[in-house]
C-alpha cells in the first residue's frame, strides 16, 4: 500500500537530526505518524486523536504503550533536538552578527482537578498561582528555556515545577543554563519573577549577561543610600530623562547606574511611556548587567522576551501541549518533549516562524492525501482498502 508523501517529509527530517541512530523502526514509525497528528489542524490532544489524525495503521492501544511502557529513550531526543537548535541559532546569530537571546519563564497546563474518590489522576498536578488569570489553577507547572536570534526562537528545555520536590523555579533555570554551551555573546531575559541573586550569579559565572525587568521594590543605593526603585523614582523628573524609541513604542528613560541589592555594579533604567503620567504605577524597571549597552539597545534587548509570550500561546492553541489526556509522570514529559518536536520540525520546514511552517505542513498533508488517492484508484487499490488506511472506513 502507498506511503504518505508528507510522512516522508517528517522522516527526513529525523534522519538529519540523527534520530535513525538510536531509535528502532517502529519506534521511528510511531514519532513520525505522532508528530504529524499534532501538526493537523482539529487536534485535540487524545490518543484517539493522535491515531485518528496520523492514519496510524496499528491499534489505538500501540500509542498508549508508546507513551508508558515503551523503553525508548525521550533524552536522547531531546538531546539531538537540542544540538541542532544550537547549531542553527549560532549560525544565523554569527551570520548577522547578533548575540544569542536566551528567556527564561513558566506556564501552566491547566487540569481539571480529580475528585478524591479518583484513582487514577495525573501526576505531578499541584495548585499553582497564574499571573494572567490572577487566581490558583489546578495543573502542570512548567519552566522554559527558550534560545533565540533576533529573527528566530526555538523551545530549548524544560522543567516541570514540582513543590514537592522542593526545587524552585530559579534552580530549575539554573539546571537548564548549565546544559548551554555556547560561543556567542549571550544575553538571558527575563521577567520581574526571575532575577534573584543566585540566579544572576549564575548566569554570570557562565559569561552570560542578564536583562531583566525587577520589581519596584527592588533596592538601589544612589550614593551609597537604599532606597527602593519607586521611591527613587518619585524624584526624578521629565528633564532628567530622555525620550528613546523602541519598535513602535517611546519611553521616558532615566539611567542609573551603580550597585542595587545582590549586585555591585549594573545599570538600572528607570521607563515610562512617552505618552503616559510618569508615576510608580506606569513605570518599568529594567536591569541590564552589561553596563556597555545603550539605553536603547536593553530596551529592544528586552523586547525579544517576548517570543517566549508568543511560543506559550501558539504551542497550546496549536499544538496543544496542556491537551494530554496521559496520566504517569513519565508519559507527559514524552508528550512534552514530542510536542517541542513537532513545533521545531514546523520551524525547520519553512525556514521561518512557526505559524509559516504549520499552515505549510497543512497544505502538504492536504495535497498528499489526495495524491495518495489518486494513485490508490490509478492502481485499482479497493475504495474499502482506502477507507480503511484513512481512517473512514
């Protein structure tokens, strides 16, 4: 029976990542049908979907054992995704002459919480306060690194946040810098939940720079005095800023540099919207270790955290990484990891951003299922044998 052309197109690009190396056949077979059940436009997250969407010629039961007690090894995946994202973005960064981006934050794959008479629940789930939502939600916590150039980001790593455990979130950061082995000037963004002293430390000692947003309180010592950013700010006026441009926005900014808790020697701008009052309530506090940029360049440095925002929203609108219906702790980091792939496989096969590549992969699936049809019929292959492979019989 005829192969889909578009799985061949999955394939390849496993076969470049290094993946026939270590991975059997049917374990190459199963990341290929899984990977383009996640890219199809209707997906939902279920193992039903994964065998419906894919035309997976096995039993639905096959993908659930994929995910539980199959022993392939989701690391070493990972680990050569990994060394191609960092191939790929030091190359552009160096072809442009750009430093690489690295930002640092969490999300939360929302669950519905199981009742105490459940027993078979997901595991891992905990209450975990959103800052979007303003409220605890029931779910998965996860930090992501993600690695980028001015034009490109990719997911790097992750790390499910698990209180019991007892690790926090800046450890966890910390864990996945450690694993960054770059030859570029790097710059970690992040927001005002991140930059705690252990954490910049540690980005420090790998060379790294740290550009991040810091809460109001955060205390600054103007000669050699604490006083907290937003008392500090209340004496500055319009005159003692000056008016920088940032993509479409203008800000009021106020450069300070010199020691602040936790660090002896950075720059702190101090930023209002050009068009908005300049009290403590409209003012942005941003830390830049790196004391040779210019006010403009932190400020756009900055604005790169942003692809971090767009990755969150697009990979569970898509992808639907908090869609899982999988329960063991071990088969929702495969799902995790797999859904990573699927959205860097989308990257790679338009050269460009995500959203690009997943509207081409459709179009290409689109267009191989009518091929596929039409050499079934060309070969006299029965409609019912047809039906059948496609899943509508």
């Amino acid at each position: 029976m005829n192969r889909l052309a578009h799985h061949q197109g999955i394939h390849k690009f496993f076969t470049m990542l290094g993946l026939a190396l270590y991975f059997s056949k049917p374990v190459m077979k199963h990341l290929v049908h899984i990977v383009d059940a996640l890219t199809t436009k209707g997906f939902a997250g279920t193992l039903t979907d994964l065998h419906h969407w894919s035309f997976h010629p096995n039993h639905r039961t096959t993908l659930s054992h994929f995910f539980t007690k199959s022993p392939w090894d989701e690391e070493t995946l990972l680990r050569k995704l990994q060394q191609w994202m960092l191939r790929r973005v030091e190359r552009i960064a160096k072809q442009g002459n750009q430093p690489l981006f690295v930002s640092i934050d969490d999300t939360i794959c929302q669950k519905t919480k199981p009742s105490s008479q459940a027993t078979h629940v997901i595991q891992g789930c905990d209450w975990h306060y959103s800052h979007t939502e303003k409220k605890s939600i029931w779910g998965h916590s996860l930090v992501w690194l993600m690695v980028h150039t001015m034009t490109q980001a990719f997911p790097f790593a992750f790390r499910l946040y698990d209180k019991a455990a007892g690790k926090s979130k800046g450890k966890l950061a910390i864990e996945m810098l450690s694993s960054l082995d770059v030859h570029r000037p790097v710059y970690v963004l992040m927001d005002s939940w991140y930059p705690s002293q252990t954490l910049v430390e540690a980005c420090l000692k790998k060379g790294f720079h740290v550009i991040a947003m810091l809460k109001a309180n955060r205390l600054l010592y103007p000669k050699g005095i604490a006083v907290q950013v937003r008392e500090f700010a209340r004496y500055i006026e319009p005159k003692d800023t000056h008016l920088v441009t940032v993509g479409e926005e203008r800000y009021r900014v106020y450069r300070y540099e010199g020691s602040l808790k936790g660090l002896d020697d950075a720059v702190v701008l101090l930023a209002w919207k050009a068009d908005q009052p300049m009290t403590s309530e409209h003012l942005h506090c941003v830390l830049s270790t790196d004391r040779d940029l210019s006010d403009e360049e932190i400020l756009r440095y900055y604005a790169q955290r942003w692809s971090i925002e767009c990755f969150f929203r697009q990979v569970k609108d898509q992808l639907k990484l908090d869609g899982y219906r999988v329960r063991g702790r071990r088969a929702v980091k495969r799902y995790w990891i797999l859904v990573q792939l699927a959205y860097v496989y989308s990257m790679f096969e338009s050269n460009s951003d995500f959203s690009d590549g997943l509207d081409l992969l459709r179009k290409r699936k689109g267009h191989s299922l009518v091929e596929f049809i039409y050499r079934a019929a060309k070969q006299n292959i029965p409609i019912d044998t047809v039906k059948k492979q496609l899943h509508v019989a």
